[in-house]
C-alpha cells in the first residue's frame, strides 16, 4: 500500500507528511482512494487467496524456501541480510514501484535520510545542558561522521545518507547494495517525508493496516474502508 500511495504521499512532504496534513484538515483519507482501488484490483486479479498479507518475519522463510518470489514490503536491507545468512547463493535484490510520471518516489526514513530511529536531543536536555547534553551532542557527531559510517558499512549496514556521503567507503558486498546504490544514482529518484507529529499514529497505523486486509479480502468496501479509518483517525487524533 506504502508503495502505491506514495505518489500522494510525497505531494504533502514540504507540509510534514501526508498524515500531518490529514490531522491539520488539509487532506483526508478519501485522498488515498484511488491507491486503495489499486491495492484492491491487484489483490482481485493477481494475489493468491490466503496471501495478501503476509508477516516481515516470514519472508525470510517463505523466499528461501521457494515459496515465494517477491516481496512487496518489508524491512529492506535488513530482511535481504536475513536472508543472505540463510542461503549465501540466494539470488535478491531491490526495487521501486515508479509513479505514473515514472518518478521513483522513495520515503526518507532512517537509512535514507539524515535521522535514526530514536536518536534526538530533548529540548529540555538542552535547557538543562551540563555533561549529558554535551555527551548526547558528541555521540550524534560521532554518529554521522565518516568514520562511523565506515564501521557500519563494515558490519553489514548501509550507513546513513550523510552530507559527506561521497567519502564513505560503500560495502559492495551486503545483499541488494547494487540496487541500492544504483537507486541514489537514479535521475527519476524523489525522495519524500511522511513523518507524524503525535504519538498515537502507531495505534492507528495498525487499525488502518488492518481495515486494508478487510478490504483486500471482500469483507469491506473501499468506502467502508475510508470512513471507518477516517472515524479512527479522527478519534485517535481527538483524544492525544
């Protein structure tokens, strides 16, 4: 789903993101029904029954084991070392759905970016300041320097996408690092913010997942789908 609403996605990135602007009443998730309709045509036509979903930690298991031949979603790079520790010989890579336009609309996120997961500086910690905040500012230096980007991409990591990026030493070896670096290399390529601003998004985030897999199995309609989401939106939204 990420992968065919991205082209509306990326239309709110300079606004904070898609779900940002729906909070702030200047999107809705009616805006996402043609991707749903997407999701829904491939899903009817191509998508064995009992395989519209399936779990990050079976991939590994179902690819291996010949019992599947793509993913389209998962974790990545992450899900291809798992996959390289398993079967050395396995043949995998990455790739991106283009948009319409032919655009590869590609979600800065973690790797991608100039954030991690879970690594910020508190306003407060910098009111206080003292050691901690000095520490916490020597450690995301060190984080995003050359040097630590070397040492993750020694242990089997694409290391972040840092202004000095051109001076890190890439591992051409880690599973999908072609595709990967061929990716950043692609004229087509945009990348595009969807950050939340407000904790209770993954609470969300699983109820609109899981409404999705009740369209996609005929227990829903796609209008059925769009309001009740929108009613959880709202009422997760109302009560952060």
């Amino acid at each position: 789903m990420e992968a065919l609403a991205a082209p509306t996605f990326a239309q709110y990135s300079e606004a904070g993101g898609f779900w940002n602007a729906v909070r702030a009443g200047d999107a809705s998730i009616e805006d996402l029904r043609e991707p749903l309709q997407r999701l829904k045509d491939i899903t009817d036509r191509y998508v064995l029954e009992g395989w519209q979903s399936t779990q990050d930690a079976q991939t590994t298991t179902l690819l291996v084991n010949r019992q599947a031949v793509m993913s389209t979603s998962s974790a990545g790079i992450g899900r291809l070392n798992d996959v390289n520790k398993v079967d050395p010989d396995f043949n995998a890579g990455i790739f991106c759905l283009p948009a319409d336009d032919g655009s590869l609309n590609v979600l800065k996120d973690d790797v991608n970016g100039d954030s991690a997961s879970g690594f910020a500086i508190s306003s407060q910690a910098q009111e206080d300041g003292g050691k901690e905040y000095d520490a916490a500012v020597e450690f995301l230096e060190f984080y995003y320097s050359v040097d630590a980007c070397n040492l993750m991409e020694e242990a089997g990591m694409i290391a972040p996408n840092v202004k000095a990026a051109d001076e890190i030493v890439r591992n051409s070896t880690i599973p999908g690092a072609g595709d990967y670096f061929a990716l950043l290399e692609n004229p087509n390529l945009k990348f595009f913010q969807n950050s939340t601003a407000w904790a209770g998004f993954s609470t969300f985030h699983t109820f609109f997942r899981q409404a999705r897999i009740e369209m996609q199995d005929g227990q829903t309609t796609i209008d059925e789908c769009i309001a009740k989401s929108q009613e959880e939106f709202d009422n997760q939204a109302e009560h952060e």
